[in-house]
C-alpha cells in the first residue's frame, strides 16, 4: 500500500508538473513571445496523450478568456451604444462638413493653380539660376584660358614669338590644367607643340632673312666702321701734328696728309660720304636689324635648343665668311676692287662683335678669335697674290692705304693684325719694286729726251730756275758773265728732281706703318740705294751701249755723272731733313751713288775707248793699199789722213773730261791704230808686200807718229804717247834699211835697236817680200845683185825660222 501511495504520490506532482509546463507554454503563447518552437516542443514530449491535454488546457482558457471578453462587452455595451447614439447625430454634420471641406478644396484647389505655376516658374529660375552660376563659375575658369589662347594667337600675329612662347608656358603650367576636362582645352593642348614647331620655322626663316641682310650690308657696314676708325685716325694724327716737326716738303705731301686747320674731328656725329654730304654716323644697329637674331636665339633657348641654334648660326657665319674671304678674279685691278674686299671683311666681323658683346653664348671670344685667325691667313694669301699682279705704284700705295685703314679698324675691335703690318713689309718691296720699274721708265724718258750738251744759260733768271731744281756749285763758274753753259746737260736737273720724286713716293708707302723715324729713314736709304745702284745704274748702262750714242754723247754722260755724283751728298741731307734723323747716327745708311755713277762713269769711258776703235776700224776697212807697187806715193793715204783729222776733233771734245780719261782715251786709239796697222801687214789673206808698199805704208806711220808727237791731249809726258807706234817703227825700220846683220846680231839683248820686232812677225813679213821678188823678178836669177840678194833672204829666213822654232822649243 505504501508503494502504491508513494506511485500515486509521484504520479499526482508528475500531473501537476505537466499542468505547470501547459500553462507556462499559454502563457508564453498569449504574450506573444518568438519564437515559439521551444515551447511547443516543450509540450510535445513522451507522453502520448500529452498533445490532447493540452489541447484541452488551451480549449480550457479559450474558454476563460471569453468570458472575461463577454462580461467587458457587457461592462462597456451602453457606452458603446451612446457613443453609436452620438456617432449618428455627428454624421449629418459630418456630411455638411464634407460638403463644406468638398467645396473649399474646390475653392483652395482653384486658389493653388497659379501658386502652382509661379512655384513651377520658380523652381525652373531657381534651376536656371543654378545652371547659370555653375556656367559661370566654369567660364571664369575658362575664360583666363580663351583669354592667353587669344593674346598667344595675337602675339603670333604681330610676330611676338618670344612672348607667344612665355604664355604658351603659363597656358601649359597654369591655365589649361584647371580646365583640362574639356574638349576645347584638349585641342588648344595638341596645337601647342604645332605652334612652336612653327614659331621655330619661322624665327629660323627670319634667322636666315637676317644672315642675308648682314651678307648684304657687309660693304656697307665695313665702310662706315673704316670711315669711323680713319675719322679716329684723322683725329689722332692732327692732334700728334701739333707737337712734332713737320716732315718736309708738305706741299708735296698734301694729297695724302690730313688737313691740319681741323683741330677737332667729331668721330660719332658725322662722316663725308661720296656726294660731299655730311650725313649722321651710322652703326651697324642702324644699317641692320638684329632684333631676328636675338629672338631666334630667345626661342630656341626657351625650347631648349639653344646649342642647335648657336651650332647652325657658327656653321652658316663661318660659310658666310668663307664668301667674304673668297676675291674677285679682277679685284687687283682697281682700288675699288680692294676697297669692297675690305669693307666686306670688316662689315663681317663688326657684326661678330656686335653678337659677342650683346648675347651671351651664341659667339665667344675663342670662336670669333678662331674665325679670325682662318680669315687672316686667307687674307694674307690672297693679298700677296692679287697684290703681285699690280704693276701701278699708285694703286699699291692705295692698296697699302686701305690695309692700314682696314688693319687700324679691325684692332680697335679687338682683333690681332700684326700679321698684316708684317705683310704691309712685303708690299712694301714689292710697291719699290713697281716704283723702280715707274721710274725706269722716267729715267728712259729723260735720256731719250736729252740733247747732250750743255744747258745754255741766258741770264741770272735762267741761272736760279737751274741751280733750283739741281745743287750746282762752282765759283770759277760763277765768275764767268753771261751767257754762258753749265757743264752738265738738261737730264742731270731732272735726273735729280726724279730722285727725290722717289723719295717723296717711297715716304708715302712708309707712313702710318707704326714705325719710327730712324726705321722710316733706313727704309728711304734702302729704296733709294736701290734706285741709284739698280733702277738709274741700269739706265745708265743701257744709255751708254746704245748704237746711236756717240763719243760726244758719251764724253756728256761721263760730266753728268760726275756732278750726279757730287749731288749725292745733297740727297743725304735731303733725307736727313725729312726725316729728322741725323746722318751721324750709328745705324744711318749710307747712299750708294758715288759707285753708281764710278761704275756708269767707268762704262762710258770703256764706251769712248771701244767707240774710238769702232771708227778707227771703220778709217782702217776703207785703207786700199796697193801692196806690189814699185814705189810709194810719196804722201800719206788719204783714209790716214781723214783718220788723223777724226782724232783730232775728238780729242778736243774730250777736254770737259776729267785730264786721265782723255789721256787713256788718246793713248787708247794710238794703240788701237798701231795694232790694226800691224795687224793690216801680217794678215794672212795678204800674200805678198813689195818694198813700195813698205815704204807708203811708212809714210802712214810716220803721220801718226806726228800726230803722237803733237800732244792731241795734254799731260802726256815726253814720248810716251809717240811709244804706241814703236813696234810698228823698228820693224818697219828694220825692212827699211834693211839691217838684219845688226837685228840678228843683237837679237835677245836690252840694248837692241830692233827690240820690239820679234822673229815671227820679221819671219812672216819677210816671207811675203820673198813671195813678192820671186814673182815680179822673173829674171832675177840672170841679175847677180838681185841674186845675191835672194840669197840674202833665204838665208835670213832661215836664221829667223831657227829663233823661231827655238823660242817654241823654249816655251
């Protein structure tokens, strides 16, 4: 009973556990708790009927809760039932305020149309207004852009290329990176690039349009840079005039000096161009435009091809130069030809300078000097070239000239021009030369001009027009009244003049060389001596072998000489005195005259000596000898005669010479004379002499023995003159008195008669005599003295052939 009590006990809690879990799951259920899967699975456990007792718990408390529902309702139904009551008294009020509110919504809605229409229209403006501050907000981004696009386009249009490239910069950095997202911008930055493509095409064109604009105006801008260095020049000169002594004839010198009344000389202001205008300096900024170089230079420096640039303006200059340095084949032919070469050159490198100074990079100093350097050595090959072919010394002193000027002009820019004074040397000597082919010519003139004799002199007048142009000094000359002749003829005065003619020429070469006066003296010495020991000598020599001139003519030249030769001290001083440099100075050189004219001098008397013996020949060809006559004439031949006569009246002329030159010419002719005469009778042509002929021959000798003895020209002393014709007098002494016992006898000793007749010369005019008796004595042989005396000769004959055959032996 107790087990079953306690199994009824435990069955009884475990009832009312389920009941307990039944009504926590309602209640979780009523409050509406989720999930609810844990509680209904709560409820279904093992218990197979548990589904139906809780079922019938939730049967049991729907129940409960709708009583406590049906006692609410009756609780509340007569509230309900008035508030129906009143609800049903409202509703006829209701409609009316339908009604009511119907119609004033009509009336409102009728109202809101318009405000409807002005809020639409605000609210588009108010879109509007937005739309348009935004547009405006954009376009004051954008409009900076348009602006710099706008001034660029205008900047390329008025050629600003370097401003167009600094607003293409800030357009690329500043401006169109805020407004990158639109199209325009996207085009204006795909143009950039073809904008400065083009603005380097055309900088470079103007580039190129400048280069041949200074190619142009080359000529003139070095002709203004001369004229303005030669104005400085002028400036210098007149001012350094004012201080030194003047060099000489300044007359003569005028042409070439400058105009001392000038004291000032305004160097910037104004130059004296062709047309005797003064017209304003002009740089060469002022001739051409250098604006296309600096702006070239601007932009490709901008664009960062500064070195391209620098490379293509060095390589196209130095092309330019190389046609500057190039001549005209003709240019040696007048000054003008020289003249544009120099201002070409100079126009050239004065707007090198002109770069060099004003940009930075594009020329250096190195670059320009490098130029130079190459032009200077084209320069000096093609001035010694063309220079040689100029044979007008005025053209090279002009020449000379413009080197100066052109080497004067270029130095005051900085350029080294040593090489071209030095060069200025070479033309000097070659300016002498052409100046002693000039004054050959005038020399020639003069000579050919001349009379020979001596200048007439009327009156004191004439006398002081003479002695002006030539030193002539001489008192015994003096005391002589007039009229009355110089000894000289009219080519020594003008002979004279010419040479310091030469010197006043050879000066000019020799200023503005930057030489001092002892150097200009030594060069005036060195140019004359050569004009005296070459140019005059020449002549001289040339004068004195010419055909027509005479023994009168030459006893002229040897007079002139001589006072050319005491005028050469003259000449000296004349140097000295332009040059201000005194003749005891150590280094001064010495005029050559005097053996100029000794030489010229000396020519002409071998001239007189060798013209005497011409004519003498001359007498000697017309000699007809009758070399078989029987017996003389009885009187000199006429040809000896006349030949006699000749000498005389010559050797009168010959007494203005100096005493030994008429004395050796006279002693000259006499020897000549005897030797033809010797020569006459042992000439091999001539066979065979008879004992007359001998003796007419001696009648000649002895004339000329008389005319020996006559002293034709003082000073002789005894018979020294009269020894010319002594071997022709012991041999024709000898055949004459027929002495050959005394000739062989004596024969080798001092003493003997017959000295000067030697055994071939007797030998071979014996032979002839032979010849001669043997043929016109036929019967000689039937004659005992003509026997006898045949025998003679044979037998001196041979006695002379052995003193022949024995001085050959000896020799």
């Amino acid at each position: 009973m107790a087990k079953k009590s306690k199994s009824t006990l435990s069955e009884l809690c475990l009832e009312e556990n389920k009941d307990q879990i039944y009504e926590n799951a309602l209640a979780e259920i009523e409050s509406f708790e989720l999930p609810l899967g844990t509680t209904l699975r709560s409820v279904y456990d093992d218990q197979p009927n548990a589904h139906q007792r809780f079922m019938e718990k939730l049967d049991a408390c729907i129940r409960n809760h709708d009583r406590e529902i049906e006692k609410m309702c009756n609780f509340h139904h007569q509230g309900f039932v008035d508030a129906i009551t009143e609800l049903l008294k409202v509703r006829a009020d209701a409609e009316k305020l339908k009604v009511q509110v119907t119609d004033t919504n009509r009336r409102l809605q009728d109202a809101g149309k318009e405000v409807i229409a002005r809020t639409e229209e605000i609210i588009r403006c108010r879109v509007q207004q937005r739309n348009i501050t935004t547009v405006v907000e954009k376009l004051q981004l954008c409009l900076p852009v348009l602006e710099m696009y706008s001034k660029l386009k205008e900047q390329m249009n008025v050629k600003r290329y370097y401003s167009a490239l600094k607003t293409m910069e800030q357009l690329e950095n500043l401006y169109l990176p805020r407004v990158s997202q639109y199209r325009f911008c996207q085009i204006m930055i795909e143009n950039l690039p073809k904008l400065r493509e083009e603005i380097k095409e055309i900088s470079m064109s103007d580039l190129k349009d400048f280069l041949e604009s200074i190619r142009k105006h080359s000529d003139r801008i070095g002709e203004t840079a001369m004229k303005q260095a030669q104005q400085q020049k002028t400036f210098s000169t007149a001012l350094q005039k004012q201080n030194n002594v003047s060099y000489g004839r300044s007359t003569h010198l005028g042409r070439n000096r400058i105009l001392e009344s000038k004291n000032e000389v305004t160097l910037k202001r104004t130059f004296e161009e062709d047309d005797e205008h003064e017209e304003e300096v002009l740089t060469a900024q002022d001739l051409v435009d250098f604006s296309p170089v600096y702006r070239c230079l601007h932009i490709y420096s901008v664009l960062g091809d500064g070195e391209i640039f620098e490379n293509y303006y060095r390589k196209q200059r130095r092309k330019q130069a190389r046609l500057v340095l190039q001549p005209q084949s003709s240019m040696h032919e007048t000054v003008e030809g020289y003249r544009r070469y120099f201002s070409q050159i100079v126009g050239f490198f004065v707007v090198e300078d002109h770069i060099l100074h004003v940009t930075q990079g594009l020329v250096t100093r190195t670059y320009t000097d490098e130029l130079w350097n190459m032009a200077l050595s084209k320069i000096i090959a093609v001035l010694r070239t063309h220079s040689s072919y100029c044979s007008d010394p005025d053209l090279v002193l002009e020449l000379k000239n413009l080197i100066v000027v052109f080497a004067d002009t270029l130095q005051g820019y900085g350029f080294p021009v040593n090489r071209l004074f030095d060069l200025l040397f070479e033309i000097r000597d070659q300016y002498n030369e052409t100046l002693l082919k000039k004054w050959s010519g005038l020399f020639r003139d003069i000579f050919e001009a001349d009379n020979y004799s001596p200048i007439p002199v009327a009156n004191e007048e004439e006398y002081k027009i003479v002695i002006s142009k030539f030193p002539f000094q001489d008192s015994e000359f003096d005391k002589q009244s007039f009229p009355k002749k110089l000894p000289m003829s009219q080519s020594v005065p003008q002979i004279y003049i010419q040479v310091k003619e030469f010197i006043y020429a050879s000066l000019k070469f020799s200023e503005s060389l930057h030489r001092s006066s002892t150097e200009i003296d030594d060069m005036l010495r060195k140019s004359t001596n050569l004009l005296l020991t070459r140019t005059l000598s020449s002549c001289l020599q040339n004068l004195i072998k010419k055909p027509h001139i005479g023994l009168t003519e030459l006893v002229q030249i040897i007079i002139n000489t001589t006072h050319l030769e005491q005028a050469c001290k003259y000449l000296e001083d004349f140097i000295s005195n332009i040059t201000n440099i005194s003749q005891v100075t150590v280094h001064t050189a010495r005029l050559y005259g005097l053996s100029t004219f000794k030489d010229a001098r000396h020519a002409a008397e071998g001239e007189i000596y060798t013209k005497l013996n011409q004519k003498i020949d001359e007498f000697i060809q017309i000699a007809d000898y009758d070399w078989t006559m029987s017996e003389s004439d009885g009187r000199a031949s006429g040809y000896l005669m006349d030949l006699i006569n000749f000498l005389r009246s010559t050797f009168q002329v010959f007494t203005h010479l100096p005493g030994k030159v008429a004395q050796t010419a006279c002693m000259s002719a006499c020897q000549h004379l005897s030797t033809s005469l010797m020569q006459m009778l042992l000439d091999t042509e001539l066979k065979q002499i008879s004992m007359g002929a001998i003796q007419q021959f001696n009648l000649d000798v002895i004339q000329c023995e008389l005319f020996a003895s006559s002293e034709p020209v003082p000073g002789f002393q005894g018979d020294t003159l009269q020894l010319a014709f002594i071997d022709l007098r012991q041999l024709l002494d000898l055949f004459m008195v027929w002495d050959w016992s005394t000739y062989l006898a004596d024969y080798g000793q001092a003493t003997s008669k017959y000295l000067r007749v030697s055994p071939s010369t007797a030998l071979t005019l014996l032979e002839k005599m032979k010849d001669s008796s043997k043929k016109n004595n036929i019967f000689a042989q039937f004659r005992k003295n003509d026997r006898d005396k045949q025998k003679l000769i044979e037998t001196v004959v041979k006695q002379l052939r052995s003193l022949v055959n024995g001085m050959s032996q000896h020799t």
